[in-house]
C-alpha cells in the first residue's frame, strides 16, 4: 500500500509541477502581478493538490475500477440484460450526481440557473447514454455509426438554441458534456465497460470496451440543450466573485468541510447502491469488499482535499492571471494558453487512469506516453484557440461545427480502436482542473475585452474546446499509424520483387 502511494505521489507530483512552475514564471515577469499572499496561498494549494491527486488516483484504483469492472462482470453474467439497463442508467445518474467538476460548473453558473436541476438534468443525460453505450457492447453496435447519428441530433438542437433567444447557453451547454465525465465518472465507466465487453466476448471485446465516455459525453449537452430551449424567461449571468479575498474571508477550514460533506453525500449514494447490488447480486468475497472500502475511503480524502486546493488556491488565481493577460497583450495571451493548456492536462485524475487502461487494453500498441503528448497538443491548441476567440468575439460553432466533421471523417480511415480511445479521451482532458483553472481564466480574460453581458457566450466554451480536440490529435495519431504500417508493407514488397533470382533455390 505504502509503495504503491508512494508511486502515485511521485506521479501526482510530476503532473503539478508544471503548472506550479509556470504561475510562479509569470509572477515575476510584468505580464502579472500576483501579491505575497496570492502565491503562497498558491504553492501551499499545489501540495495538497499533489496530495489530493495521489489519493485520489490510489482510491480508483483500489474502489471505482473494480466496482466498475465487478458490477458490469456480474450482472452480464446473470444474463438479466433489464437489471443490466436499470442499473447501468441508476448508475449513470448517481456518479454524474457524485461529479465533482460538475458542481464546480454548477456553482459558477448559480446565478442564472438552479445548481441542482441543472446537476439533476445532466445525471439525468449521462444515465440514458450510458445505458445506450451498455447496448452498444451487448450487441456490438459500430461506435461511428452510433457517434454520427446522436451529434447529428446534437448540432441540429444547437442549431435551434443558437437561433432562439436563449443562443447564449450555446457555450455552457456544450461545457456541460465536458466536465461531466471527471475523476469519479472515468474509471467507474471505463470498467464498467471493461467488465461487460470481456464477459460478452467476442473477436474486439478490448475495442468494443471504449466509447463509453464518449457517448456519456453526449447525453449531457443534449440534456442541458432541452432545458435550456424549454425555460422560461430570459437568463442573466452574473460573474461569480473569484477573489482570493472572499475565499480566505470564508475560511479554509469551512471550505474545506463543506467539501468533504459534499463529496461524502454524493459517495454515499454510490456506496448504498453497491451494497444493494452486492447483497442480492454480485456476492463478492470480504477480502474484496475491505479494499473496496480502503479505496472508497483513499477516495473520499483524495476529492476534497483536490477541491478545497482548487477553490482556494487555483481558481483565483487562475482569474486574476486571465484579467492581468488579457490587459497586458491579448495576443501573447494566446500563446502562453497555449503552454498553460499542454501541462494543466497532466495535472487531471481521470487521463492518469485512462492512459493506464488504453496501454493495458492495447497491450502497449498505443503507450501512456503517446497518449499524454496527444492530449497535451490537443489540450494546449483549445485553450489557445478559445482565448482567440475571446479576443476576437465569434461563435463557439465556427470551432465546433468544423472540428466534429473532422473528426468524424477520420473515424472512417482509423482502426475503430483509436476512434474509440479518441472519443472517450476528450471526455476525459475537461476534468476539475479545467473547469476550476482554466475556465475562470478565460471568464477573466473575457471581462476585460468584453462587456458584463457577453461573458456566459464568449467566456465560456472553453471546457467544449478542451473535450474536442483531442479527437483530432489522438485520431491523427492513429491514421499516421496506419500510414506507416501501408509505407512498411509497401516497402517489403518491394524488396521481394527486386529480389535476386539467382538466390532462389528450386526443388524437382
């Protein structure tokens, strides 16, 4: 256990580092001025996020994945495919509820919209598209046909919202889809997919594990878009108050336990639901059950302390670096987003456990080290592409619209395998870091170029960036893959061809 910590401390630290180095770079050049206080406030948060991570990461280790990988195993295996759906959806809904970027959206969009309806609606969303995706792998329906279909549904209600009087909630909805599948969400959704494919079986039962998040992404933009076309009365944002001020005035020490009930109420529910299955199903032995528990416990630590860490320490901070950028020289602001944007991704929960399960599923075809410079790219190009279109104040759709064809297109000239890895990965590079670091940055570099009332239709859609292009990135990886093997093959034939025929030895 104590190894194994060990490990995952080293690994946390190395993700944080990064990030951690560039605020401190900036702090003493004259892009920003950050206060004594500010960046020890900073630091001492950047520990306890490494701290955070680190149980974290050992926590799905030891709980989410296996209770993903045990209940999709045992309830295949029952061959009910009912209690399957019904648990599936219960599940979808209960973790999306347990998602903790998700409620960090939620409470900075507070002041136009109920924190708990909008949690509910997108629960609500990720519940019926994770039942889809357990159909997907119980009768082994293409992903790219099933990825077409319901974001050609998806850009046809965005197309409706963006011509409505509610075109603002454009952004936000599509920021919906990317910071639901977060830290608790990824590693109890991937074994969960893990878990149903390998007992179903099958010649691609490793290919046909993936796309769970990717559908799961969907389900959530969708969701809000209907209730977003649906309210009534018109939705005023309000600039939530990001001051390091206001969250010291509160006080750490209550931030930090209104985190931990909050997690805990949300874990609970989780828990509760296990035990159901576990008495009347699963049956697991108690060695089992007890390291569940440990991880459950690693878990619950790791959460809050990673989100009073991002409250107090980053999410100010991030702000105030996004308002002193954009003030100094928006179009150097680009560029440094783009740095920010490559190393922020290394610091979220969720790529450490998908890069982990890619490389094992893939039998180290496709390397964690592969994956995290796909997604650093990926990442670092959205952010920069989304304070360019802050400066320059265009819809989120002229990004969206042509960055989906894209990578739909490519689905049709990739092995399915990458699609599948590509599509759940740009669920995954949007976690908590994103949503608390990034997104606030962007709010702030928006209130300086723009007014007040453009900040919900400019400001946000950064999240939605961070989840797309990945796409690209991971499926470019995989068609020059495929490139190479074509050049290899074409190559060997060659040699056999110009092969010497005096060399061939003939047998009468």
């Amino acid at each position: 256990m104590w190894k194994a910590l060990f490990a995952k401390l080293k690994e946390a630290l190395t993700s944080v580092l990064p990030v951690g180095i560039i605020v401190f770079i900036l702090s003493f050049t004259p892009l920003i001025d950050l206060t004594g206080r500010e960046m020890t406030v900073f630091g001492v948060s950047a520990l306890l996020l490494i701290a955070g991570i680190a149980l974290f990461n050992l926590g799905a280790d030891l709980a989410m994945t296996p209770m993903g990988q045990f209940i999709g195993e045992g309830l295949t295996k029952s061959r009910k495919k009912s209690i399957l759906l019904i648990v599936s959806f219960v599940m979808g809904l209960l973790i999306t509820i347990a998602e903790p970027d998700l409620s960090v959206l939620a409470e900075q969009v507070s002041s136009m919209m109920n924190g708990t309806l909008l949690i509910v609606t997108v629960g609500l969303g990720v519940g019926i598209f994770l039942l889809m995706a357990v159909l997907k792998i119980v009768h082994r329906i293409d992903l790219t046909s099933m990825l077409l279909f319901f974001y050609l549904m998806l850009f046809s209600l965005a197309a409706l919202l963006f011509t409505s009087d509610k075109g603002d909630m454009l952004p936000m909805s599509f920021d919906s889809g990317g910071v639901t599948t977060g830290p608790i969400t990824v590693p109890f959704i991937m074994a969960l997919g893990v878990g149903i494919a390998l007992t179903v079986g099958g010649r691609r039962a490793n290919e046909n594990s993936f796309g769970l998040i990717a559908l799961c992404s969907i389900g959530p933009i969708i969701a809000v878009m209907l209730l977003s076309l649906f309210s009534k009365g018109t939705m005023s944002y309000d600039i939530p108050d990001y001051s390091m001020e206001s969250v010291l005035a509160h006080g750490v020490g209550t931030e930090l336990l209104e985190t931990m009930l909050e997690v805990g109420k949300s874990l609970l529910l989780i828990v509760i639901f296990f035990l159901l299955l576990q008495l009347f199903i699963l049956k697991l032995p108690r060695h089992q059950l007890i390291s569940i528990a440990i991880g459950i416990g690693l878990t619950f630590a790791g959460l809050a302390i990673f989100l009073t860490a991002v409250a107090v320490g980053f999410m100010p901070v991030g702000y105030k670096i996004g308002t002193q950028l954009a003030a100094f020289n928006p179009n150097l602001m680009v560029l440094i987003c783009f740095v920010i944007g490559g190393v922020v991704v290394l610091a979220e929960p969720a790529v450490h456990v998908l890069n982990q399960q890619v490389e094992d599923i893939t039998n180290g075809q496709v390397t964690r080290r592969q994956m995290m410079i796909a997604l650093s790219i990926g990442v670092g190009l959205s952010i920069g592409l989304s304070i360019l279109r802050i400066i320059y104040g265009f819809s989120l759709l002229y990004y969206l619209i042509p960055g989906y064809l894209i990578s739909l297109g490519l689905s049709f000239f990739v092995p399915k395998l990458y699609t599948a890895i590509a599509f759940d990965s740009g669920g995954v590079a949007s976690g908590p870091l994103t949503s608390s670091f990034i997104l606030p940055m962007a709010i702030g570099a928006c209130t300086v170029l723009h007014s007040s009332s453009e900040v919900l239709s400019l400001g946000f859609g950064v999240v939605a960036m961070v989840a797309m292009t990945p796409l690209i990135t991971i499926q470019a990886l995989g068609f020059k893959g495929v490139v190479t093997a074509r050049k290899r093959e074409k190559a060997a034939m060659r040699r056999i061809l110009a092969a010497d025929d005096e060399q061939i030895i003939y047998f009468e």
